[in-house]
C-alpha cells in the first residue's frame, strides 16, 4: 500500500486545481495496470503489503539460506521499517532480528478531562444575536464550498480586511489601508509578532500598573520590559522622559485597570516623545467600541504624520472570548518591513471564522451589536 500525504501541497496547488487532473491520473493508474505497450511487465511492487510479520522474516531468511549456495551474489530488495541492512560492497541482507520489537510502556487507562465547566461570569458578548450568527455560517458554507478548504492568505482574507477597514474609517474616522492589515488570533498573538517584527533588543515602556499578561507575553518573547508609572492623565511625564524604552505599549481610551483616558494633549505629548526618540507606539485600542460617546476619541494613529503608531484591537472582547480574533494596523513602512521578515507565517485565524465575521460587519450585525451593549452597559 503506497500513501501519498497532500498536506504540503496546498501553498502550490489549490483544490480545484488538483480534481483538474483526476481524470489524467486516473487514465495514467489504468494505463500502469494494463498489457499495453509501454506499460511495465512487473506490477508486483503495486501489492506489497504495508507491514511484514516476524513469520515473514523468517521465511525470507531461511530462504536466502538455501539459495545462497548457487549463486555468487544475493540481492534481498525492499523497504519498510529497517527488516533490511545493508552491507558495505556486498548488497542489502534481511536483518537478523530475533523477535518484533514490544510496547515496554505499562499498559494504562486513559485520564479523561473532566467537562469544563461553564464560566462563572457572563463574558462580554451577552447581548450576541446568535440566529444572525448561524444565518451568515450558513451563507458562507453554501456560498464559499471549497474555498474554505484552502489555506488563508498569509495576512487574513481580504474580505475580513477590507471590511473593517471601512468599519475604522465609518466608526473611528481612520484611513486604515486594507493592504497594512493583518489578522491573527487575539491581540496576544499579535504583541509576539510585534515583538519579532520590531525586534527584541530593544526596550518596551508598558504602564504600570497595565494588563499584566501585555508584559507577560512580551517577557516570553525575549523582550526587556520597562515599567512606567501612571498619573492622572497616563503615563507621567518625568517618567516618559526619563524612559530607557524605544517602544511604548499604551492605551489611551480606558486603561486596564485604572480605566484611564488620556486627552488629546496627553496623546500629542507620546506622539511628540515617539518624534524626539524615533520611538515607535502600539496603540492598544481594545476597549474604545463601549465608549459612551456617539463618536469615540481620535486615535493616536489617525494622529500620527510620521508612521510610528501600531493600532492593535481585537474582537474576543467586544464579541466574546471564544471569537479568538484581532487585527493590527501597520504604518506602511512597517507594513512592508512585516512582508519582508514575517510574511512567511500563515495566518491563524480559519477562513471560514473570517468569512463569518467579514460579512457579521459588512452587514452592520457588529454595530448593532455594540449600540445593544452600550444601551445595556448605560442602564446598569
């Protein structure tokens, strides 16, 4: 029995492409097994079984015994799990095995995981509309078919990241070009990208006190952290100045977990530090779709005029933990920079999960769903 692995073939070949050739394949297998000319005359090796018994072995050795004495050179041919050896000028011999090698592991019952068990707190996503959920599965099973086989393009689906780049530019005001944003799976898988993007020599400023798994998954990453005191207002002043970081981690709109918002003044001041130091920003915007008002506050990267600031904002928080998706927005120069040094990680996020969610925002179900939160959130 031969088994061919196709896996790693679908970065070169798509599935239409291979059901393409079944019918040359096809013809090409009857063609092998056929008398025609040009066919071979030996199709022994297409029945090979896929595992030999010690009884097979052995019959094979004492074989080779009796013909060994009439002929100068035995040639025993094969392949399999190392029953063959070869011998230096002489040919390949049957191993001389005295019996099958044995499980030794003690034999054991299974530990099953208890079920989990359901979450103590109601996550964030409460108010989630899931018939609208379950229509737009539907849609994209029936409307995609096999494409959601096929591997996703390295930085998201450009369904995914055309659509919310009109959400940031409708709701946030940012021209955020598709083309410099990428999706993964949370913000926490973006910070390590970052990290490796922006490199782990240098320095991050983060806010203390900050979401400590921020500093957590930056320390994994070989990162040096500098802690940097909050104020009233952010980060305060004498401890920006004096920072050692070339990279500052903030959230301007309701940090966590003081739950401050920095003014406008505030986020001029880190633009202008990022400007003096050639620093670079990661706006961590995780929290801004429950503001109160109708038109949240502007971004540091609708601010920026240098291509320092990295937006990050991811949909676990404001959808539900399960929905492990986020994106970050690149200032073109790192964009290409990304392309050049990480463009080979796939992305991880599945393509039917961005199909989904670029037509739960394209279709104004997310929107709807945050006007839904904020009503709730305000009558508490």
């Amino acid at each position: 029995m031969i088994n061919v692995e196709l896996s790693s073939i679908w970065s070169c070949v798509s599935l239409p492409q291979l059901l393409a050739c079944e019918k040359d394949l096809f013809d090409a297998h009857l063609h092998l097994r056929s008398n025609q000319p040009g066919a071979p005359e030996f199709l022994g090796w297409l029945g090979q079984p896929d595992a030999v018994t010690a009884k097979t072995i052995h019959a094979i050795r004492k074989a080779c015994e009796t013909i060994s004495g009439q002929c100068d050179t035995l040639v025993v041919a094969g392949s399999g799990e190392g029953y063959l050896a070869a011998k230096p000028r002489s040919g390949y011999y049957v191993s001389a095995i005295s019996h099958l090698p044995q499980n030794t592991q003690p034999q054991t019952r299974l530990r099953m995981l208890p079920a989990d068990a359901p979450a103590a707190q109601e996550p964030a996503g409460y108010g989630f509309r899931y018939s609208a959920l379950t229509r737009l599965m539907r849609e994209v099973i029936a409307d995609c078919g096999t494409r959601l086989l096929e591997k996703p393009p390295h930085y998201g689906c450009a369904e995914l990241r055309n659509a919310i780049a009109e959400y940031l530019l409708r709701y946030r005001g940012m021209l955020a070009q598709p083309d410099c944003i990428v999706i993964g799976s949370g913000a926490e898988y973006l910070y390590g990208l970052i990290v490796q993007l922006l490199g782990r020599e240098r320095v991050y400023g983060l806010e203390d006190p900050g979401y400590e798994k921020v500093r957590q998954v930056y320390a994994a990453n070989g990162a040096v952290c500098e802690l940097l005191p909050m104020g009233e207002d952010g980060i305060r002043a004498g401890a920006l100045q004096n920072a050692r970081a070339s990279v500052l981690h903030i959230t301007p709109f309701h940090s966590f977990p003081t739950g401050i918002t920095t003014s406008a003044a505030k986020r001029s001041d880190y633009l202008s530090w990022a400007a003096e130091r050639n620093a670079i920003l990661i706006e961590d915007d995780f929290d801004s779709e429950f503001s109160e008002n109708k038109k949240p506050l502007q971004t540091l990267y609708s601010m920026d005029r240098r291509g320092c600031v990295i937006y990050v904002n991811t949909f676990s928080h404001s959808l539900a933990p399960s929905m492990r998706m986020g994106y970050m927005v690149l200032p073109e120069r790192l964009m290409e920079q990304y392309r050049q040094t990480l463009g080979f990680y796939s992305c991880s996020v599945p393509l039917f999960d961005q199909y989904v969610l670029a037509r739960f925002i394209s279709q104004g179900y997310f929107e709807r769903h945050l006007n839904r939160l904020r009503r709730q959130n305000k009558g508490k």
